[in-house]
C-alpha cells in the first residue's frame, strides 16, 4: 500500500464529529476502506477490506467490544 495514491480521495467522518479534528475518517476505495485519525492526515492509513471493515462495524454495534 507505500504506492497508493490519496491526494484525490473523499474521505468521510460522522456528522457527530462536529467538525473538531479528533474523529476517524473513512474514505472508500473501490473493494478496501481506508482509515485515518483525523489529527494527523498525513499518515499512511489504515486499508482494510471492505468485508473485514463490515464485520468489524457490525461486531461494535452488537456490543462484541465495549
């Protein structure tokens, strides 16, 4: 993923982040998801598959982690 070029990629945050720079951001990427703090942009994110980043956002709001 060192050659994966984001410059003009849509990244995404709740609307609950009130515009404050201290929430995740999402950001689409044809089969993956990338994931980033939105404190530091300018780190590499994280890339998952989209099925594993599903499967994770559903195990939350079934209350697997609290």
């Amino acid at each position: 993923m060192k050659d994966l070029d984001l410059t003009e990629t849509q990244w995404c945050k709740s609307s609950y982040s009130g515009g404050a720079n201290n929430c995740v951001e999402l950001a689409v990427l044809g089969g993956r998801i990338a994931i980033r703090d939105s404190k530091y942009p300018d780190r590499a994110p994280l890339v998952v598959e989209r099925a594993d980043a599903r499967a994770f956002i559903d195990g939350i709001q079934a209350g697997q982690w609290t």
